[in-house]
C-alpha cells in the first residue's frame, strides 16, 4: 500500500476524532451499546473469521497459550459484548473541570479534560482487546488505529467492520475505530512515526515490541506492561500473612504483569520464613530459582537470563535474602520495572519507609500484588498498566486517556 | 570524557533525587533560599564568568539580542536571588492525594503526587533559567540535569558551584543540581538517550531543538514552545476590542511564544475590519504579510517561507480573510501549533464553537495571548508552556514536575 493510503487513512481518524471531540456523551454511549448489539448479530461471521485465525495458527505451530487467548466462541462473544455494555454505563471524562480561577484582571480560566484525539495502540492477538479499546476510546472521545496482531487479523477485520457499522448508526463517522492491519508488518512502523496525526500511542504486549515502540516512535508514547514485581517480606512480618500474599501474588495467574517474581526475606527471619516459603511454593506448584544457597532449601534453579530482573510470567519464582530494608528498597528500585511492590509487616516505620522510598507506580503493603488493576481499582476499564511517570502512572482508565484544555474568557483584556 | 563519567553524573543525580524525593519541603525551601544567599555572596564570581562569557560571545558575532539575554549585572543578580526567594515560597506539590477510596474488600487506595525523579533540560544561553529551573526542581523535589547553552557555559558553572554549595549547606545533596556542560556538545545527545537515568526531558529553545530531541529522545519529552498563534476577528468582534487584542498580543513583546503570528478576518467584515487592522498595525511598525490582495491595504509582504505556519517572533504578522468561523477553525487547527488562540466576538455561540473546536493548549475568547504565561496563570513559576497533550498542555508550574504513585494499604488481601 502507498504511504498516501496510509495517510488519507489517518486523516479520516483526525476528522472522526473531531466529530467526536464534540458529540455529547451520550451520542458516543449509544455508539458503544451499538457496537454491543452489532456484535451478538455478527456472531456468525465473528465465529468463522475467528475459526479461519485459529486454524492459520495451529498451523503455523502458535503456542496452546496463545490460542487459547485467540479463541472465540459463543460464551466469549456474549462477554464481548456484557464488557461494550458495561463500558457505556462509564461516567465520561470529556468537560471535566480540573482548575478553575478568576484573575485580578476579571479574566476566567478554567482547565477541562478533552480527549487526545487520535489514539494509535499497537497490541497482540487478543480480539477482546480489539472490542475494549474501540469501546475505552469512545468513551473518552477519541478516535482509534488499531494494529492488532496478526494471529488476530481475520477476526479483528470482522470485529471492527461490525463495530464501524454500529458507530454510523449511531450518528458518528464509522472512521472513530479504524483498523491498519492492511498495512502489514509496516503499519506499526509508520504509526510510530505519524507525529502531528496520531496524538497518543499504547503500545500493549511484550517487552520487546514495548522497548521498539518506545525507541522508534516521535509520537508520544505511554509504556505499559513489564512487571518485575517484588514481595518484601520484612523481619516484622506475619509469616501465615506472607504465605498467603506471595502464594496468591505468584500462582492466582502467572501470565500477568502484576503476578510475582521475586521474593526478598529480610535476613532476621530468613531461617523459618524462606523454608516455609519454598516449600509453600513448592506444593503449589512453583519452581524456586536464587543466586546463592537459601537457608533450608535444597535444589533452587539459578536466576533466568536476566538475573534478577527476569520477568517469568510462569510458576517461577526468585527467593533472595537481604540484609534489611534498606537493601530490600535498593533491590527493588535496581531490578525492578516499577510496577508494583509490596512489603509485608507489621511495622508502621518499615511500611512507610518502604512505600515512600520504593519507586514504582503502585507501592502496597500487606496485600497482594496482583490487586494493580484498572478493573479491582474500580476504574471501570483499563487500558493498560502504564510503568512510566510521565501522564500516567499504574491501571489506566478513561481519563487517563484525555487530555486537557485551558479556556480563558475575556471582554477585551490585554496585558500591560 | 567517557560515558563512565556521565553514566556516574546521572547515577548521582538518582541518588540526590532519592534524597529529594523523601526530604520535607521546608528543606527543600531552605535550599532554594540559600541558593538566593550564595548567588548574592558569589555576584563577583558570576559577574566575572559572564564578562568572559560576554566577550566570546562579541568575538565569535553572537546577535545583539542574544548578548543581551545573556549579559547580567548587579541588577540582574539581585533579581536572579529575588526570584529564587519568590519560588522559595510555592506551595509544595509533592504529597497531594489526587485521589483516595477504600474499596469493599478493605484496601485503601491513595493517589499522590511523587516527584519524577531526575529531569533533564536542555535549553538557551540564558543564565537566568539555570536558576530558575534548579529552584523549580528542588520545589518540586527533582534533581536537575542542565545542559545550558554554551555561549553561557562559564556564567552558568559558576552559578551550578554556587547553587550546589547552597544546597549541600541546606542539608541535600549538591548533585540535585548538575550540569553537563563539560560534555560538550555529545552531552545532549546522551541525556536523550539516558532512558532509565532520567525520568523526564524538557526542551526549551528552538523549533529545530526540540524536534531533534522529540525525534531522537527515549526518554520521555514534554515539547515546549513554538508559536504560531491566531486571532480570529468574527463578523461579530467589536472592532475596537479587536484592535486592541490584536495589538497587544503582536507588538507589546515579539520575541515569545504567546505573541500572535497571524490575524484570520471574517470575510462579512473584512472590507473595514482589515484595512483599519492593517492600519493600526503598520503605525505600531508591524509588517503586514498575506497570500493575497487584503481589502483595502496596498503593498502587503508575500508570507514568510513556512507560508501561513511561519513563527516570526518578529515585527511582522500575517493577514487573512475567510469565509466563516468554520474556515477559522479549520486554518488555525490546520497552520496553527496548537500553542494559544483567540477569538474576538459578540456573538457567544461562535465563542463556544473556537473554543471547543480549535485544538489548543489555551484557547481564549476576548482576550490577548499573551496571556498565556505561568506567571500571568498564577502558577508562580513556569518551567515552560507544553504544546503536546500528555502528561500537561499550556504553562507548567510545579505540579506539572510531578508524577503520581498509587499508596494500597491492607491487612492481608488476595486476589479470589
């Protein structure tokens, strides 16, 4: 395809998003439950786009897991479409006042949330992702590109025909949601460098599509994802506690970035926590991976490629021991991505220390890791997990996906 | 030098920001006001660097204005101090709950502002931001990268010794103010590509400044600057407010971002509106420019080689006529750099349309843009005026320094 093809295509986006920078919110709601309606009537052609993707992928040897993931069938898409009905019912961000002040002069300011625009997310293969963010995007008014992988192709290209159809009914240019996986494995590419049409990219999925996104793209970028999450289990923990939290922050779901990957015991209490917890997680099912012999723990596996800082995303786990909390902060902050940490204890002084000193965008104490989460935060939604400082920090929900305007009014002030 | 050395002068400045980041704010304040007692305590020092600095500047042809931002005397040393006393007294950002909520199952979820960490500027030969920008960091509890202009190299090395030795004797460390000015001209490149050493760049300087470090930085950027700022005259303006506005905003100061470039003019009204513009401008010495022949004015200029995205900072503007507001709104989304626009009108619906429709960081009705301006906002400081959507859009004052960090507080939760 041309790259006057592609830019006509992103044009489109920018008109879409200005029709919906000022449709009311109810107009972009009755869009979202359109596309909850388009979707169960589309359920046939949903299915067999979705049949021809999975057979493409066994094929060509896609892991179970990913599959899995990949898969549609009538219970998933009756949850497409509950998850589009519940994203309507979002309280919308759009005409937020976040300041308001009156100038000595009599000039009146006030700063409002307004939707970026054109939002560009670049994700893997998971065809309710496709579904949620056309829906999140609506929702906070701007417009969307997809780039969806291309084990998915077949399905998203149903899924946002369908969801470009319901748009129009409802009043709205079907351009809103705009999909480029015609463009083939170039179409990233050249969306990372659509500076000045594209305002805002996502980029969700693994470490090094992340890591390519962020090095390449001129276009404002919102990281997401990587978690190398820690649990510190201070002197002053309770130990049935820190069983507890470091089992369900491991094993409750392992492909997360919110799940566990490494564990620190402070050395007081190393010689009955770290054996309890070894062998706790051992029952569970979990591989016990350290660099240095563990106090009571015969066999541990080595630390994966990356040391400390291996994201396992599988029943693998680090155990290390430290010298106090100090050593633990530093831990945390060297290895970590700054996504999500917990301490447990039962100290006020250890906790407060480690929650202001531990760098990250969700900082807990004595509560699982895997609570990081738009939809557990209350949010609603989520977008993504952003691991940057800049914009947004932690699960993201809809207002995280705005911006936000100053409007100034006057009656023919000047300045002296 | 080597990138050892740099790669340790960034690794300090992580260290002072920790630092930072859990020192209490009177520390910090009495930092900055010590910082206002050294530069009155070195002026012998700093006045000798800058005649240094001054005299190569004439050597090697530096322009007349340029010197001029450059040179300091007593006067300017004394209010160098006075703003830091000023900045001295800001309400401190750090530790604002944005957002709080216990959720059903007991967890406590606080949102605060944290600092970012360690911020990086590259910016002009302008001594008076290298004091600015280290008193607006410690205020918001960052370290501070500078890479100042070399034609203020030695002005500005006696201002970081003197400021770090007022920092050190207020209890922080000195590395919260560095600068990398001993790296040459390869330092800005390397603070771009310093992602996981400094959390945040801020350019401030030209157009070709800051879309280098957009295009070339991983590190996050907050763009800041170019101009090119509309009035838009509706067949509704009070032709006087109109005079008035456009006046002010072109000729009270040239050299700066929120002076407007370009007067758009309803065509309903253009046969008396333009030429009395055109007048008026002319007797203040402002050169008229347009594309086409202006109803009633002879011998406009041709526009300049951007066309109608020119940024003059000069005494020249840009006239043009169109046919209704949607053609208004059209041009300035279109040429404009999405800075400040206004729209001069009786007419309160053409208001609600430009300022909803036109895609700016402020959009003003009846009113002059060079009121954009953090000083002029109230924020009383201004690190500079953002002209992207992420993370903050208009004038950034302290709160714009900071990031945010999710605080869960819990007696044990896991996930079901």
């Amino acid at each position: 395809m041309a790259d006057d093809d592609f830019e006509q295509l992103l044009t489109a986006s920018q008109r879409a998003a200005r029709a919906l920078g000022v449709a009311p919110a109810e107009r972009r709601h009755a869009a979202i439950q359109a596309i909850a309606e388009a979707i169960e009537r589309s359920a046939g052609a949903i299915l067999a786009a979705n049949a021809e993707d999975i057979a493409r992928g066994r094929e060509s040897g896609l892991a179970e897991g990913l599959l899995d993931r990949l898969l549609l069938d009538d219970a998933r898409i009756a949850s497409l479409a509950a998850a589009a009905r519940q994203l309507a019912e979002l309280p919308d961000p759009v005409g937020e006042v976040l300041r308001h002040r009156t100038l000595p002069n009599g000039l009146d300011l006030t700063e409002v949330r307004v939707p970026f625009g054109v939002i560009g997310v670049i994700y893997e293969a998971r065809p309710n992702v496709t579904v949620d963010l056309a829906c999140i995007a609506l929702g906070s008014g701007n417009a969307v590109v997809l780039r969806g992988g291309s084990a998915a192709e077949r399905t998203n290209a149903v899924l946002v025909e369908a969801m470009q159809g319901a748009i129009e009914g409802a009043g709205l240019p079907r351009e809103s949601v705009q999909t480029i996986d015609r463009f083939g494995r170039d179409g990233a590419g050249r969306l990372m460098r659509a500076r000045g049409l594209v305002d805002l990219l996502v980029p969700r999925g693994s470490a090094a599509l992340i890591e390519r996104v962020v090095t390449e793209s001129t276009v404002p970028v919102i990281e997401t994802g990587a978690g190398v999450v820690h649990a510190f289990v201070d002197r002053a923990a309770q130990l049935p506690m820190a069983l507890e939290i470091v089992l369900n922050a491991k094993a409750q779901r392992t492909s997360v970035c919110n799940a566990l990957e490494t564990v620190l015991v402070h050395r007081e209490i190393a010689e009955t926590a770290v054996p309890a917890l070894a062998e706790a997680l051992r029952e569970a099912g979990v591989t016990v991976h350290a660099d240095a012999p563990l106090p009571g723990v015969e066999g541990a596996e080595p630390l994966g490629e990356g040391g400390w800082s291996t994201e396992h995303l599988s029943m693998d786990i680090a155990i290390g021991v430290v010298d106090d909390l100090d050593a633990a902060i530093e831990h945390v902050n060297r290895f970590g991505t700054h996504h999500t940490d917990t301490i447990v204890t039962d100290d006020p002084d250890a906790a407060g220390r480690f929650l202001a000193e531990v760098d990250s965008a969700v900082v807990m104490h004595n509560a699982s890791t895997r609570f990081t989460d738009g939809g557990e935060f209350g949010f609603g939604a989520e977008v993504g997990i952003s691991t940057q400082k800049a914009h947004a920090r932690g699960p993201m929900g809809l207002p995280e996906l705005t911006s936000t305007k100053w409007i100034v009014r006057g009656t023919g002030q000047v300045r002296a």
